[in-house]
C-alpha cells in the first residue's frame, strides 16, 4: 500500500475501523447478514450469527447430483432377483403384491393423483457386481474406481421422494416438489447458516449446467425466501477464463478500481439505510463486495496447471471421456480447499430432464455416463483423503430418483421414486457402512426408509447446525421439510 | 351430445328428487378423471356398483351415508385429497344435491350404462381459464382516493380485503426514470427530467405516456419483450460451415417486423394471423411475410418432428398459456387434452415448410433474402405418434386438424386458398428477373476481364520462359495455357448463359402470363435450345476445370489421394452433365404450389378470435408482468389445471376483455397501465407499513409497486443512452454478438441464439432464446463485475463525465452526475461523500501515476461509480 494513502477519506476509515476490517464491503456485507429474510420478525428471533449450533464435524459440503436418475439396481443396490424372474409379470412372481404396498400411497404426497406408472415386467439387471474392499459392499462393475474407496463411503439404500417427474431434481434440492412453489435449497441453508470460511470467494458455488428449466432451473440452487445473497453462484470451468469480466477494465489502475469500489459501498451503505427492506439490494451490494474480492481469488483457484501430473492423472484429466468431469471435481477440490462452504456439482444436464433419464438403453447410457464419472468421483474422494480433508469434508453422490425393477420399453426403466440409492462420505460419515435396504427387487425402500430431507439433515447435524433453529419467522417448517440426521451412518 | 341427452332423459323419469341433479355434477365434475382405463386413483364413478367398491382408498361411496363416503368428504373438503383436484370447489348448493342423494341411497338408476361408458370423450372440468372472461363490473371501493381508473379499482378491492393498506405515490422523478425504461428502455435526460419536473399542467404525467408510446423506442423495448416470448433466435447450427440447422437465415427481418408493428400499435389479433398464416392472408405482402419468422424459426434441419414439436408447443404456450406437449405421448396428466387432439393441433402445421424468397438488389439467398414459410404439402398427412414414438405412426387414421376441446368454442372452417403468382412462384417477378439478368451479365464482365488477366499471364510466362530450365519453362507455359484455355471456356459459358436466361425469362413470361401467351410453345422451345447450348458450355468448362484438378492433384508430390479422388468425382460429374438428356427449358426458379391449406388462417383467426377464452388473458399477463414487475397468473405458460390461479382474477377479466374491446390495442393497455394509480406509487414499503409486509410480504397484492432490476438490454442500452452515443438506428441485419461492446446500436439489434450471445447480456439474465416466457432476475458477482470492468461501463463513463462537464465545480458535478446517471438528487450525504471524493481522488490518482488530467479523471471515476450503484441498475 502506497503511504499517501494515509490521508485518503478519513470519514470512510473511520467507518472501517468500527469494523474492524480492512474493506469496507465486508464490513458491510457482515452487516446485513441474514437480515434480509425476516422484515416482519417477530420478538426475540435473531438471524443466524454464522457460528454453528454445536461442534462440527464438518467444515464443508461437495455436493455431486446426477441429473435425469440414476439406476439404483445397476449401481449400488443389487438385486439378483431381478435376474431370477427377469421378463415375469410383477404379478406372476412372489412380488405380486408390491404394487398394492401401502408405502405406494405413503410415498407420495399426490399432488398429482394416479400420476405414478409401476412398469410391471421384471427387467434384468445390466451389470454385474462384486463385494468391494473390506467391507465386502457390493458395487456394480460400472464403478470400478468408486469400488475401491468404498470403505470411506456410507450407502444409503433406501431413500425415497414423493414424485417420478423429474420436478424431483428441485425436490431434492430443497425437500419440496416443484408444484408447490421455490424453497430454500440445501445449499442456501448452509450458506445462510454459517459464516464465511474465506472472504474471498462464494461461499455456494455450482459447477455444471444446473438442471433444466423444466425441472426447478435455476432454484435447484436457489434460495428462495432466503433472499438471492444466499443462492450458489455459478462458475464456469476454464482455467483459462475462469471468470467473465475479471480483468481490469481498460486503462484502469488496481488503485483506481479499489478506490472505487470503496466509493460504491460507501454509497451503498447510505441507500441501505434509505431501503432497508430491499433484499434485491442487500444481495447486489453483497455480490458486488464478493466481486471485487473473486476477480483475483477465482482464477487463482482455477488454475490446473498448479496440480501435478500425478492428481491430474487421478482425476481423468487425461482421458477424453473423463476430462470434463475431472476437472468439475478437481475444481471442487481446489474450492473447498479454499475455503468454499458449499460446492454443488452438476452432472448430466442435456437440455432437459438429464442424461441419466434411461428409459430406453440403460445399460449403454449408463455404461458411458458411470465411466464418465466414476474415475472422477474416485479421484476427488482419494484426493480429499490423501490431503486430509476427507476428515472435515462431506461429499455427497445423489440423484433425483432410481428406475423401476421393470422395464420400459425393450430396455429401459422408468422413473422410480419409492425407493433408490445414494451415498455420502467423508466429513465424520462412517465409511464401509450400508444404512437402509430396499425390498427383493429394489422396489420399495423398506428398511430405515429416508425421505430425501435426512440427507439434508445429516449435513446440517455434521456441520454443526439445526435445522429448526434457522427457520425464519412466517416461513414454517414442517417435519417432514426438516428431515432427520441418519444417525446410523454417523461415526 | 347425444349421449348426454339420454342421459338426462332417463334421469328425468326416476323418482327420486336429487338423482339427476346429482349424476350430472357428478358427470361434470368426478367422472372425467374418475372413470375409464386410466381412472384415478384407481376409483371408477360411472357405476353404483362400481362406486361402492371404490378405488385405491376404499369405498367411494356408502349408499345412506353421505357424511361416511370418502366422495362426499373429499369434495366437501373434510378430508384430503380436496376434490375435485386443483379446480374450484363444489359449491354449497351441488354439495348439498350430492349429500342428500347418498343419503337417499345414491341410486344411480337407468343412466348408469350411459354413464359408464368408458369411451366418452373427456368431459371438461369447469376451470377458470378455459371459459370466456365475462366483463366485471368496476368494484366499489372505500378508498376512492388510490382510484385513478378501474384497474385501480380492482386492485383497491383486493387490498382492502385483506386490510392492506397502499403506500404513497413515487416521488415524480422516479416514477419519470421507472416510466421511461418501461415504455422506451432507457433513461430521461436531465433536460426531459427538467422539463417534467417544470410542467405545471396536470396532465404532464399523461403527456409523457403518449410522448413516449409514440416513440419509435418503444416498438424496439416491448419488441424485446415479444421477442422472449416468440423465443426469437438468429439462426444457429455450423457458422465456420455455414449451416444452417436451426432457426433461419434473416431472421432479423421478422424481429423488424415485430418492433414496427407494435410501433404502429398493430392490433394483437392481427399480428397473431400475420405470424401463423401472413402467407395464406397477405400472400403478396412482402412485409407482413416477415410475420411468419415466427414459424420459420422452429426449422430443424435434421429433426422435423422436433420442429413440428416446437410450433406446437410454443403456439400453445406463448398465445394460449397452455401446455400440451404432455399430450404428445399420452393423455394429458393434468389438462383435459387427449392425445390424439395433440396430433390433431400439430395438423395445423403439418403442411408447411420453410424458404428463402429473393429480395431486391441480391441473387445469392445465402447473403440475403426473406425466410419464410408456405405450404409444401397440403395433403402431408398427420398421425398420432403411440407413446410419441415418430416409429410408431398409427397409419390407421389420418388426423384432420382441430383445437382441443377443452376451450369450449369451436375452429371455424377451414378453406383451401389459392395463392397468387407472385408467391407460389416468387423468382418470377420482374425484380427478380431484372436482378438474374444484371449477375449473368456482369459475371460475362468478369468472365472477360479474367481472361484478359490470363492472356496477358500466358503472354509474361512466353517471355519468361527464355530464362528458366526446359522442364520448368514446360510446366509453366502448360499451367498458364491450360488456364488461358479455361478462362475463354468460362467467357463462352457465361455469354451463352446471359442468352439462355433471356430465353427462358421470355418463356415464362409466356407461360405464366393471363391467358398465356399462345406462342408459349415457340418460346420454350428456344429457351430449351438456349439453355441446351448454355448447358453444354458450362458443362465443358467444369469438365475442363474438373481434369485440371486433377492434373495438378496427380503432380503433387506426394500425391494428395483426397484431392484426386475428389476431382475425379467432379470430373464424372461433369462429364456427366454433358450427356444427360433434358426435356423441355428450366423454369427461371422453382415453382411451388399455387394452394395453401388455409388451415394456419383458420388456427390463427380462432387464437384470435375475441372468444377464445385465452388468448387476451395471457397476452394481457404478460404485459401485466414486465409493466409491474410480476406477473397477474405466476404461472405464465400454464392457464391450465397445473398453473396456478390469478391473484386477481376479476382485474386480469376486465383487462382481457378491455384489450378486445379496444380493438387489441397494445399500446391502449400500456395507457391504462401505466396511467393506473397502482403503477405510480412507490416501490419503498415505507416504514409506517409493516402490518403491510407482514401481511404480505411477497406484495402479491399490490399495496406498493415492485422495484425492479433492469434486464440485460436496458443496462447496456441506458449507459450507452446516457453517454449520448447510443446509435438509434433501426433495424437490419443481426449484428455479430461479439461487437456489443464496441458497437453502439442498442441491443436488441445482436446476434442472438443458443450458441451466440453477447456474454454482457447473458450476465444479466438476458433471454433464453430456446424458452423465456419469464426472465430470471438473478443477483451474482458476474454482473457487478461486468458494470465495474466491461469497457463499456469504463469507456462510456469517461464519454459521460465529459458531457456531464468535466471541468465542474465538485459540488456541482457531484449534483449533475446523481440526477443524469440516478435520476435523482444526492442526499446530504451522498452530497458531501461525492464532493470529498473529487476533492481527494485526484492526488491519489497522481500518485497512482494514472495518466490523464487527475481532476478530470476523478470525475470520469465518479461517473463510473454512479454507473455501479445499486440505484443505476434498480427500477424503483
């Protein structure tokens, strides 16, 4: 810093001073935290402060979500009986009754009656499957680097959601089905939770195409009523422009646009007194602070070419087929290394309900999407592990939904919302565990059946939040928007 | 029809009071989804016995025991699911028809078969949107003082209801700075403010609406809007190759088409029949074809049924605010559309296809021309896709066009038309003919001057040829001969040509004259003879050509295999040419049919038309939406049972029904909307109006007016209006999305499509050219850093300061600055923060060692800082 600078603005560094910090918008940007939710708050409500509610075991959060719904009996849930009465009628096999179950109502919350097709002919499995590193959990054979880390994962077996229309995609990213309207997104919650672990950075970033219009868009990382501050920010994966607008504009010196920014908030801080209701503005002013901070911490998390060959190596930078990605985990890894809080990456967008939406060539499809992401998502787990951060960071593999145990079509499977697989690791996850289990034939999750709010609620219990404490005046919550922490796969 | 009709008259002979009236509700409101293969809920209501064995919940109905019987609980509410789903409730009086009736025993007597027929057509549910908007009548309200007009009103009523109590008026400035980026998309001067801040009259207000409705700017602001939902897009596919895959070329012509219209308040009806069908209704109007970009814009070279998809799905969505793409694989889940009344919608659009006629001035269509759609086939036949599948067309019945009947009014006839020459046969005007004859004989000119280029070459080599080895002076005299030799071939093709075409120009002339010409037969006969001779000329240049290709591919060292085999096949090709037999002259351009199907017009006069129950409703949301911010029905695609309700629905009926009545004027809506009490007040909810915001928090009911931020276009088009460099001239070709930055033009006027866009307005949610029926308002660090580093921002702010005056006095900068850039008055404090800025900045700046005159910079970046204040981009 130049000495002359001493004598610039004392009125500003005054109110720097107060906060005790070295940029103004931060300062600011801390003061208007959480604010913005509850105008009309009733006594006593206080917004989040940004600490956790108890001790974490968590610091942060990858987020993998695989987009049009992963087979669960191809994947992670073997069904050997599919193989058994493969081609029979549903009713011809001693699993006649499966589609009379109860948890076929119970499931669904209807908002949409008689929506919910069951594909009666058993379909085979397309893949086979092999007990896997200690533990002996069975994985498919589309996984053979995810295998070898599955003593650091917890399979959850017996998630369900309420729809089979690929709405599911939000609903899983905010516990609410598309048709009843935007909520907060699980990312949103822990960004509007917990403070800051890097000023510098977003602290919710998505990676990827988000998912389609048609299916929650832009609010599958949203935060609705939260206020925007609080929905993850979108980052392309280009090292070598990582980020649009970054560079100074022409002509303009380092000082100068400093200088500037600086004016802005100050300007800011007057118009936030004149409209403290305006949570547009709240987050612009917030966003325009982060900006100025991201236009040299985002490329510096960019940048590849500080890995060496071997982790690029691991992460299938070198493979075609693997590469793109690769990198979406590599720079996952680079984020939360720098302190991102949240990091949701997105697989499988195709301008519609997603890529993995297999109603017809399953095993093709989901041949080439596993390898797509297996050495990837095996690449980030061993990579995580091997800098110690698998301890404190929860990497989550998820999907809207599982496939029917029939077929669709000559070789397919439909949507299937009653039961299906997903699976979390690190961050105090027990590894080598299996929590839940879906019936004979992968059709309903009967065993420790989990909506998909308890996954919600596992990452917010390990991060060291409750859920019920951050709920926002006028905005209840029910129990079933809350979820339960999976204390099974807790270590 | 008949079927209900027995119905009725069987009842009418029962005995017991409620029975009819209780099978007809049920009739309307139960069974449609309650009955048939795909009953729901597994519960089948179209038989006593059928009723009382119920469905997946157990029994329906318990005859004797109204309060007992799951129907009866559910449709009065009791338990849930409520019924019927989604859709209004039974009324008191039905509910106490159905009650008494299970009490009496639910006797379903004689009308049961009738009732039970499975194969019924779906009858409708009585849902709002798909009735005719009847007129309501202006409420009353208390607080007559927030009444500027009805829609006020009607607001009023609202707020009242729910004891909301409205906020005051917007200071005049601001509601001038919010009604011009409204109605024209960028700010006021200062001078304009000055002036209507001066305007004693007390219909300045007023005066300012008409001003800025009868401004050109207008059509180009609400025709970006049109464009969203009409989902322009410029062509798109290969641009290195120049393949076009989706979307047409030219498409700039019907985004100009688009903002004229709407400048010359064209009504709604209209430009709705001008889009689908300009080419049946105005054949001859070259410029009301440019409507039909809007079909054109579908064109998927490699996947017709996705383009017929398309025109499908987004004549329904954007015009009638309904979704049917469901129905394309099956029976509509929430809507009552069959299936096949899908494929009969996409009948409408079967027969057309996409081309690119002729425009003055250009005969290469690939450089210019006017894309747009005709009828190929009037009898390509539609089927019903089974499950969707295009592999699976149900051959068994060819699908007559139809609107579904879920809008209760029917397709009015449709009549073949017979289209005029000029368009079924478009190279056939004289311009064209003119402009043909003008490139055959300007292509003789260069076919000379080429010529006299290689004589001269082949003179230079002869000269030359002395002072280079045997070997080389050979190839170099061969070369040059060879293309001297082809050069006179080409001279020779291009004279006959020009004499070939005259020929065949006089030929068609002949043909096509009224009556034609009786010495037409002479006339083909010498254009044969013409265009034979013409033929075999340019025939024996290619094939010269051809061979010398593969002269010099065979001579490469090594020998490039591709490029031989390529001009053999050339030289096959062409030798070809020389031997094939031709029969009668070649029509100066093709000939397409001279009938359309009519089946567009008759699609587009019944969207069109002041009873459909749609069309004026969702036209009217959506100008709702972009003049307050959100939108009357949140759902603006979907009227249907899966969207959801009006939060007023009496305003959005009398708004739909002003619109008819004003002829569907646009710009009489803007009027009223704009002129609307509830558009002037304030965007702050003030601090005495918490019960307001606790209340209702989401303003759904308009107790003060939405800040907005401003869309991507008028970001850019405002920093560009306020350096006074922006470029205000209209239409023309899409310019390259890369220049956004550099070129002034507003932004309306760049490339646009899903692979090129300029990134300046992707940054600020600029339209999905695929789908944007509602733009995201998204707030991410990308867009501050885009208004703090873009050129433009920085660039136009030192062009701003210097307007603003560069040499000011600080106090008075900092005043001019805030009301040019913010369009209001700084505050004391913002006062004194800017003054101290320009006192300090300059010396810093100094130090810096930032070129230029400090003083003048610091007010350059005080400029800049205004454009990056939350209030610049804000709409209050």
């Amino acid at each position: 810093m130049k000495p002359n600078r001493n004598f610039h603005s004392v009125g500003r560094r005054g109110f720097l001073a107060d906060m005790g910090m070295g940029f103004t918008g931060l300062a600011l940007g801390a003061m208007l935290n959480g604010e913005s939710v509850a105008r009309a708050a009733t006594e006593g409500w206080r917004a989040p402060d940004g600490k956790p509610h108890f001790a974490p075991k968590a610091k942060r959060v990858i987020w993998l979500f695989m987009i049009g719904g992963v087979s669960h009996v191809e994947t992670f849930d073997p069904k050997p009986a599919l193989n058994k009465y493969a081609g029979m009628r549903l009713g011809d096999t001693p699993f006649k009754d499966f589609d009379q179950n109860p948890l076929v109502k119970k499931n669904l919350r209807e908002v949409i009656v008689g929506l919910h097709k069951i594909e009666p002919n058993l379909y085979p499995l397309q893949v086979g499957y092999k007990k896997r590193g200690q533990s002996g959990i069975e994985v498919s054979d589309w996984w053979p680097n995810v295998s070898e880390c599955i003593d650091d994962i917890a399979v959850v077996r017996s998630m369900w959601t309420t729809d089979n229309n690929h709405g599911a995609q939000m609903q899983f990213h905010t516990g609410r089905h598309v048709l009843e309207g935007q909520f907060p997104t699980i990312g949103s919650w822990v960004h509007y939770g917990l403070g800051s672990l890097n000023e510098n950075l977003p602290q919710f970033v998505v990676l990827g195409e988000p998912v389609d219009t048609c299916c929650g868009g832009l609010a599958a990382h949203g935060a609705a009523y939260l206020g925007p501050e609080h929905g993850g920010v979108q980052l392309a994966v280009r090292p070598e422009d990582p980020l649009a607008f970054s560079k100074l504009g022409p002509g303009v010196s380092k000082e100068e646009q400093k200088s500037e920014f600086e004016l802005v908030s100050e300007f800011s801080r007057l118009s936030m007194a004149q409209y403290p209701d305006d949570a547009a503005m709240r987050a612009r002013i917030k966003s325009y602070e982060l900006a100025f901070r991201m236009q040299t911490a985002v490329p510096e998390v960019m940048k590849f070419s500080e890995e060496n060959e071997a982790t690029r190596r691991m992460y299938g930078l070198d493979q075609e087929t693997t590469k793109p990605f690769g990198e979406m985990c590599l720079a996952a890894r680079r984020m939360a290394e720098s302190g991102v809080r949240f990091v949701q990456v997105f697989h499988g967008q195709n301008g519609g309900a997603g890529k993995w939406d297999a109603h017809s060539n399953l095993k093709k499809g989901h041949t080439d999407l596993c390898q797509q992401v297996d050495k990837p998502i095996a690449g980030l787990l061993k990579d995580l592990k091997q800098r110690g951060m698998l301890d404190d960071t929860i990497v989550v593999f998820a999907t809207e939904f599982g496939r029917t145990p029939g077929s669709e079509g000559t070789n397919g499977r439909n949507h299937h919302p009653y039961g299906f697989s997903v699976w979390m690791a690190g961050g105090g996850i027990k590894g080598g565990v299996v929590n839940g289990a879906t019936d004979e034939i992968g059709f309903h999750a009967v065993e420790n059946r989990h909506y998909v709010t308890d996954i919600h609620a596992t990452i917010l219990h390990q991060l060291g939040l409750d859920g019920k404490k951050l709920e926002v005046p006028g905005r209840k919550r029910l129990e079933i928007d809350l979820g339960n922490p999976i204390h099974e796969i807790i270590a | 029809m008949l079927r209900r009709l027995a119905l009725l008259a069987s009842v009418a002979m029962c005995c017991l009071a409620q029975q009819p009236r209780a099978l007809s509700i049920l009739q309307q409101r139960c069974i449609p989804c309650h009955s048939g293969p795909s009953k729901k809920s597994g519960l089948d209501l179209s038989s006593r016995e059928l009723a009382i064995q119920g469905g997946d919940r157990g029994p329906a109905i318990v005859p004797g025991k109204a309060k007992e019987s799951l129907a009866y609980r559910v449709a009065s509410h009791s338990e849930k699911p409520h019924m019927p789903l989604q859709s209004p409730k039974l009324s008191e009086a039905d509910l106490t028809v159905l009650a008494e009736w299970i009490d009496q025993g639910a006797e379903y007597g004689a009308a049961a078969k009738a009732v039970a027929s499975a194969d019924a057509p779906l009858p409708l549910p009585n849902h709002w949107s798909f009735r005719k908007p009847q007129r309501p009548a202006v409420p009353v309200v208390a607080t007559v003082e927030r009444v500027r007009n009805p829609i006020d009103a009607f607001v009023a009523a609202e707020r009242e209801k729910r004891k909301l109590t409205a906020v005051g008026p917007a200071v005049p400035r601001m509601l001038l700075r919010r009604v011009y980026l409204d109605l024209v998309g960028v700010p006021p001067t200062k001078e304009e403010m000055d002036k209507f801040l001066a305007d004693p009259s007390p219909n300045a207000y007023e005066a300012v609406v008409d001003r800025l409705l009868a401004d050109s700017r207008y059509g180009e602001r609400w025709g970006r809007h049109w464009m969203d939902i009409w989902r322009y897009s410029d062509w798109y596919g290969w641009r290195k190759g120049n393949d076009v895959r989706n979307s047409q070329r030219f498409m700039w012509r019907w985004r100009d088409w688009i903002v004229e219209s709407l400048n010359r308040d064209k009504s709604y009806d209209r430009m709705i029949l001008e889009m689908l069908a300009a080419d049946e209704v105005a054949p001859q109007d070259t410029d009301a074809m440019r409507a039909t970009g809007f079909l054109a814009r579908n064109y998927s070279k490699y996947d017709r049924d996705g383009w017929m998809q398309d025109a499908v799905d987004h004549t329904a969505l954007g015009m009638l605010g309904i979704t049917v793409k469901c129905a394309r694989c099956h029976d509509h889940k929430f809507d009552p559309i069959a299936q096949e009344e899908y494929y009969r919608f996409r009948a409408f659009f079967e027969p057309y296809d996409v081309r690119v006629d002729r425009v003055p001035g250009e005969v290469d269509i690939t450089k210019d021309g006017l894309s747009r759609v005709f009828d190929v086939d009037v009898q390509r036949p539609t089927y019903l896709y089974v499950r969707g599948d295009i592999q699976q067309p149900d051959k068994a019945k060819v699908l007559t066009p139809s609107v579904p009947r879920l809008f209760g009014f029917p397709l009015g006839s449709i009549e073949q038309v017979t289209v005029p020459l000029d368009s079924y046969y478009p190279d056939h005007r004289s311009f064209v003919q003119k402009d043909l004859l003008a490139k055959a004989k300007a292509d003789v000119e260069q076919a000379q001057a080429d010529l006299a280029k290689k004589e001269e070459q082949y003179a230079t080599v002869g000269k030359d040829v002395a002072k280079l080895s045997v070997a080389e002076g050979y190839e170099k005299m061969r070369v040059a001969s060879d293309e001297l030799a082809l050069a006179k071939k080409t001279l020779a093709a291009a004279k006959e040509n020009v004499v070939a075409l005259g020929a065949r120009v006089a030929a068609d002339n002949a043909r096509f004259a009224s009556p034609p010409d009786a010495a037409y037969e002479n006339f083909a006969t010498e254009a044969r003879t013409a265009e034979r001779k013409a033929g075999i000329l340019k025939a024996d240049e290619d094939v010269t050509r051809a061979q010398m290709e593969l002269d010099k591919a065979l001579r490469a060292t090594p020998t490039d295999e591709k490029m031989v085999g390529e001009a053999q096949k050339r030289l096959t090709a062409a030798s070809a040419s020389l031997t094939q037999a031709t029969d009668g002259y070649h029509t100066v351009g093709t000939v397409y049919e001279n009938k359309s199907s009519g089946r567009r017009t008759a699609l587009a006069r019944w969207i069109g038309s002041p009873d459909n129950p749609l069309t004026a409703r969702v036209a009217m949301n959506h100008i709702w939406l972009r003049h307050f911010g959100k939108p009357l029905v949140p759902t603006v695609f979907d009227f249907g049972l899966n969207g959801k309700p009006p939060t007023n629905p009496a305003l959005l009926d009398w708004l739909a029904t002003e619109f008819v009545r004003s002829g569907w004027s646009m710009k009489a809506m803007h009027r009223l909307m704009v002129t609307s009490a509830t558009y002037r007040m304030q965007s702050s909810a003030g601090t005495e109006n918490n019960s307001n915001a606790a209340a209702d928090p989401d303003n759904e009911y308009l107790w003060r007016m939405n800040p907005r931020r401003m869309e991507a276009e008028v970001v850019r088009d405002s920093i560009l209006s306020l350096s006074g460099e922006l470029d205000l001239t209209m239409g023309g070709p899409d310019i390259d999305e890369t220049k956004g930055l550099e070129s002034n033009r507003r932004s309306i006027y760049f490339r646009h499509s899903p692979d090129t866009q300029m990134e300046f307005l992707k940054t600020f949610d600029g339209a999905n050219p695929v789908e944007c029926y509602l733009r995201s308002e998204s707030v991410v660090p990308q867009q501050a850093l885009a208004l703090a580093n873009s050129q433009i921002s920085v660039e136009k702010a030192r062009v701003l300061a210097a307007k603003i005056g560069i040499s000011a006095a600080p106090e008075a900068f900092v005043k001019s600055a805030f009301e040019t850039i913010l369009g209001r008055l700084p505050s004391a404090e913002e006062q004194a923060v800017g003054v101290r800025f320009l006192q300090r900045e300059p010396d810093l700046l100094a130090s810096w060692q930032v070129p230029g005159p400090p003083a003048a910079r610091a007010r350059e970046d005080f400029v800049h800082v205004l454009l990056n204040h939350n209030d610049f981009v804000t709409i209050r």
